[in-house]
C-alpha cells in the first residue's frame, strides 16, 4: 500500500500516515458494524459479506486509484479499507471462539495466536523480497495505452 500510495499516487509521507491514519481510526466503526450484523444475522453471514465488500473495494481501487484522476481518493479508500478490516479482525475472532469445543479452548487459543500474530509476517516480508529483487516498472498493468498496445497488435495480426 505505501508502494502503490508514493509511487503511483505521487503520496508524500504526509499523505500516507493521514491515510493509514484514516484506516486504522475507521477500523472502530467497522467492529461496530460487525456487532450489528453478527446480532442480526449471525457471525458466518457478516464475515461472508465482509469478505465481499472487501473484495470488490481491493478490485475497483486500481480501476479508480490513478495518477490524475482526483487527487486524495486514496484517503476514501484508506478509511474503507480501516473499516474492512476492523469488521473482519472482530468477526474472526468471534467466530474462532464460536468454534473452539468445549474445554479445549487453551491450546486453540494458543493455535489462534500463532496463526494470527506469529505467522502474520510471512505476507510482508515476501512481499518485499519481490518488490526489492523485481523492476516493478516492467510489470504495470494499469497504464492502459502502453499496457494494451502490445496486446492490440497481436490481435489484429491474428
């Protein structure tokens, strides 16, 4: 998200801490909203439209997120996010306790903590050594006139 905010948005430090700001203080509302929906439905339904809601935000931002096309949208899709993960670090959690069998609930809750803290590394840290070791440059997909020339040539020589 830093990569994406500084190089492709042009974000100052500034503007990436006010985003990331924005996400984690829109993360209380979405826990919030996770309750509402776990009493009114149940856990396994809000964390199934938590999942949705959060997939179609990550998809549509490089569609909307573009360089010259509005200046601070990324702070909009920070605090969606925020709320995203807010709704879905609530609903996990409730949902693991919901599971755990009865008198069993010291060593998966020692599972859970590994599985959530301990391994939660591991995404970041691949993520670097390929953004760090690849010219990321070369494998834009978002810049559509040079990204889909290539492509449209090959087609009409078809």
């Amino acid at each position: 998200a830093v990569a994406y905010l500084s190089r492709v948005l042009q974000y100052g430090n500034l503007d990436v801490a006010l985003t990331f700001f924005l996400a984690v203080i829109f993360a209380i509302p979405g826990a919030v909203f996770n309750s509402f929906l776990s009493h009114r439905y149940n856990v396994r339904t809000s964390l199934r439209i938590d999942f949705v809601f959060l997939f179609a935000v990550t998809l549509s931002a490089p569609f909307v997120l573009q360089k010259g096309r509005g200046d601070k949208l990324g702070y909009i899709w920070g605090l969606m996010w925020g709320f995203c993960l807010g709704w879905f670090y609530s609903g996990a959690q409730l949902f693991f306790t919901l599971c755990v069998p009865a008198k069993q609930e010291a060593e998966l809750a020692g599972f859970f903590v590994y599985c959530t803290v301990i391994l939660q590394w591991v995404p970041s840290v691949t993520y670097f050594l390929i953004v760090e070791n690849v010219n990321i440059d070369s494998y834009r997909i978002m810049d559509a006139p040079e990204a889909t020339e290539p492509v449209c040539k090959r087609v009409r020589m078809i």
